[in-house]
C-alpha cells in the first residue's frame, strides 16, 4: 500500500491494538467476524467502490457501513470498519486488504492473550517448509479447480490437533480465499505479522493530566529501552494520582512524579 492506503491501515491497526488491549474483547471471535466482512467486500466491488468513494463524506459512508453490518457482525466489528471508511483509499481494494491484515491480527491477538503465539509463529514457519519440499501437498492446496471444502477437510487433516488453533483458522483462511496471493508469499506475511505481535508489549499509564506528545515519546522510548520491545502505550487520565503517573506492564508497577520521573522511568522499572 503506499499514500493514504498505508496511513488509513496504520491507524486502523491502531484501533485494533486499542481495542483488543481490552480483556474483555474476544479477538478470536474478532477476527472471524473481520475476514467474514473481507470476504463480502471482495465479492461486492461496487460497495467496496461506494464504500471508499473520496467524494463522499466520511460520516455518510461510515452510517452505510453500520446500516449494512448492523446486527451481522459485533458492535466492535462494525465500529472499525466505519472507522475505516472515514479515513481515505488510494484504491478501493486496498480496503479489502486491509481488512484481511486486522482479521489475522486479531487472531495472533488472540494467540498472544492465550500465551501461544511463539508456537503459532514457529508452525506457521514449519508448515511452509512442509509445503515447501511436498510439490503434491503444495498442489493440492492452490489448485483453483479444487472445492474450498476439500481443502478445508486436506487442512483439517493435517493440522487438526497437531496446530494451534490460530494456526489452522489463519492457515485455512489463506488456503480458502487467497485473494491472488500465493501460498508462499501467504504464509510469509503471516509470518512477519507474527513477529510484530510478539514484539509488541503494551504499558497501561494512568497519569492526571494529558500527557504531552514529547512526555509521551519520552516515556515510550525508555520503557521500551527496559524491555527491549515496541511498546505501546494505554493512556487514561485520572485526577486522583494528584499531579503523579502511574504504569504498568504486565505485573510490574512504578508510581512517579509527573514532572521528575518520566525520564527516569527506565531506570525504575529495570530496578
């Protein structure tokens, strides 16, 4: 994607992050309910068309989207594609891509809340070597002649309890409807998207005021000094720290003073 596709998907996989930081989120069911809307958009081009029209308003699309999922999908399903419709396409298909990057999302979400993504990663890794040297299975699994359910039922077979479950629904999905992507190329964006995840750590900061953008990048920066990770940041404002900042990764806790202890954040939570 490049222009306005790459920043409208960047900040849809920022509400995606945001949203299922949420313990109470299901991703997996999240993610299902996502790659049943890619799949309606990539059949109906003219609503995907109408959907990513530039001159039309965003609001106006936004209501489109909510009256066509309304009752088909989760209220969170149908609030982010319509945050998604606001913000501007370069191409009307790159909606439907996106789309299909936040399901498997939310699916290694899911993997990571349940503690298995590295197993996933390292199937997803090994069932592409396994493709790789078997030219038959391979055949099998792109053949366009073939019925979708006899894949499915030839996948069942293969990674039924022997796979995570993320990694059969993801697998199956790329095999299903691969929407012109090979198998390889398939297998190895779901591989990158994998390793993004599990680099990714998220800090909960309670802090009484608005954090400024540079506090914010300051903070950011040295929590992720500490961990060695991205870290992404979950703010929330709460005028009973009384001037202070609170931040929590994981079980680890660090109380401080807004004005002093940002810098030293670091150096806190490595102690």
């Amino acid at each position: 994607m490049n222009g306005a596709s790459r920043e409208a998907l960047a900040a849809a996989r920022e509400r995606l992050d945001a949203l299922t930081d949420n313990t109470s989120v299901d991703a997996a069911k999240l993610a299902d309910e996502l790659a049943a809307v890619t799949a309606l958009l990539d059949r109906e081009v003219s609503l995907r068309r109408v959907l990513t029209d530039p001159a039309q308003a965003g609001e106006a699309k936004a209501e489109l989207a909510q009256r066509l999922l309304g009752g088909q999908v989760s209220g969170d399903a149908a609030d982010l594609l319509a945050g998604m419709v606001r913000s501007r396409w370069s191409q009307s298909r790159d909606l439907v891509d996106a789309l299909e990057v936040l399901a498997d999302t939310a699916d290694l979400t899911a993997a990571q809340k349940a503690g298995t993504l590295d197993d996933v990663e390292d199937e997803l890794f090994r069932f592409g070597r396994i493709v790789a040297s078997n030219t038959g299975l391979r055949a099998a699994l792109t053949d366009r002649s073939a019925a979708t359910s006899a894949k499915g039922e030839l996948l069942r077979s293969l990674l039924g309890g022997r796979a995570k479950a993320t990694t059969e629904r993801l697998v199956t999905r790329l095999v299903t409807a691969p929407r012109g992507r090979s198998l390889e190329s398939g297998l190895e964006s779901l591989s990158k998207l994998a390793a993004e995840r599990r680099e990714r750590m998220v800090a909960v900061v309670t802090s009484a005021v608005p954090l400024s953008d540079q506090q914010k990048q300051r903070l950011g920066a040295a929590l992720a000094k500490v961990y060695g990770r991205k870290m992404h940041l979950n703010l929330d404002v709460d005028p009973e720290v009384l001037g202070g900042i609170r931040v929590q990764v994981g079980d680890e806790v660090i109380n401080g003073s807004l004005a002093d202890r940002i810098e030293d954040a670091g150096r806190r939570l490595a102690s």
